[in-house]
C-alpha cells in the first residue's frame, strides 16, 4: 500500500503531462545534466531525489539514475550540493 501511496504522490506532484510540457519548453529530450534535474525540481517545488526517481519512472534520463546521484553543481562560481529540497527553494 505505501509504494502506491508514494506513486500516488509522485504523480499528483508531478504529472506526466506537465513533466513532458516543462521539458519540452526547455527543449529537453532526454535529461542529461543534474543542473536540469535541480531547475525542474524547482519548478515542481519537489526534492532533487523525488524528480530523479520521476524522470526515470518516464524514461527521462540520458544515463542511470546513479549518474545523477549527489551532484557537485557549479553555479555562479561556486561548488554547491543540490539534494536536498531547502536548497533546492533558493534558487
């Protein structure tokens, strides 16, 4: 029962049809960078695991979801960590 609660979830939050709109918007095929992975877990105001276990159940990784993993991201000239939803709601 809870798998389908958490499916459940998943889904409501980020619908399938909303996921492929966002990523078409951006001109994504196939996500390939975990900088795409923070901007739309942003944009679905959900955690940076949460959108990597979605876009995989979609099909939506160019690679493993362990390749995503714990990301070092550069961004604006520093290494920060964008796995977790706190800071994920500063950008």
């Amino acid at each position: 029962m809870e798998c389908f609660a958490e499916k459940f979830a998943a889904y409501f939050l980020i619908p399938s049809a909303a996921l492929q709109e966002r990523l078409h918007s951006l001109g994504v095929k196939r996500v390939s960078h975990p900088a795409e992975v923070v901007h739309l877990a942003h944009y679905f105001g959900v955690s940076y695991e949460e959108m990597l276990i979605r876009l995989n159940w979609e099909h939506q990784l160019a690679g493993s979801q362990e390749d995503f993993k714990s990301p070092l991201i550069k961004l604006g000239g520093l290494n920060r960590s964008y796995t977790d939803k706190t800071r994920l709601r500063g950008l």
